[in-house]
C-alpha cells in the first residue's frame, strides 16, 4: 500500500471526501460512538493527513499535527476493515512517527490510544502516562513516544 502525505489544503475533494467517509464509517459507524468526528484540528496549516490507496480506496489514515509547545500528535488512526491483519497498521503509523520527529524535530509524540491497542502502541515504543479514561464511551490511554534526538 502506498502511503501518501497531504496538508489540507493539498488535498483533491475526491481524497477529503474518501477520508471523511471512511473516518465516520470507522469511528462513527462501527465503533457506534456518535460525536463530531471532524473538528478544526482537521484543516490547521500544521496538520499533515497520511493516507493509503488499495486499488484506489482508502486503506489506512492517520493525522500528523502540532499538539502544543511539547508535543506533536497522531490521531484518528485507522485501517479500514478490509485491510486489517495485513501489516497495514505498524506500515502507517511507523510512518506517521517519522512524519512527527521529521516535521517536529524537538517534539515528543503524544496519542490518544483505545486500550484494546496499548500492546500494539507499546510494540512501537509508546509508554503510557496518566490514567486510562473515557472518551465518547470508549477507554482511552494518553501515551508518549519520547524522541530521542532531543
């Protein structure tokens, strides 16, 4: 799968629009949490949309963002159904981590993890901070990916 890297403003309407849909299908849709799945983080200057075509259709996505002084972000991580336990998921979000220390040399990564993916974020090199919490009805675990060039 290739994964492409796009500001919004970059991206055609066909891409926004395959990304809106397959974000509410995921997140929304088969996840059954109703909440605003777009928000204003979506078209900030800094946000870098990380996507993978399979055959024209969305794949995978991930967002790269500027979280605040510390941190740099990757949110709304996903792998559409018909991609899933095809290695897609370390692919895309080793590539998103490579987008953050790239774009954000002195940022740590910060995620929002569902906890069912800790292992998953760990296997990555993630620790978890906080408490686990929930958000829109689902467990969360905040987690860091410390850069290890600052």
């Amino acid at each position: 799968m290739q994964l492409i890297s796009k500001a919004f403003s970059e991206l055609s309407t066909h891409e926004l629009f395959a990304i809106m849909r397959t974000r509410v299908d995921v997140f929304v849709v088969e996840q059954q949490c109703p909440y605003p799945e777009l928000d204003d983080v979506d078209c900030m200057a800094s946000t870098v949309h990380l996507y993978g075509l399979d055959a024209q259709q969305l794949g995978a996505y991930a967002r790269c963002y500027e979280k605040n002084e510390q941190y740099s972000a990757i949110g709304r991580v996903l792998v559409e159904q018909s991609q899933r336990g095809k290695g897609v998921a370390p692919l895309l979000v080793n590539e998103a981590i490579q987008l953050c220390f790239t774009r954000w040399p002195d940022k740590d990564i910060y995620i929002g993890a569902q906890t069912y993916l800790l292992g998953f974020y760990q296997s990555l090199g993630f620790q978890c901070t906080g408490e686990p919490y929930l958000e829109d009805g689902i467990e969360h675990q905040d987690m860091i990916l410390k850069n290890r060039s600052v």
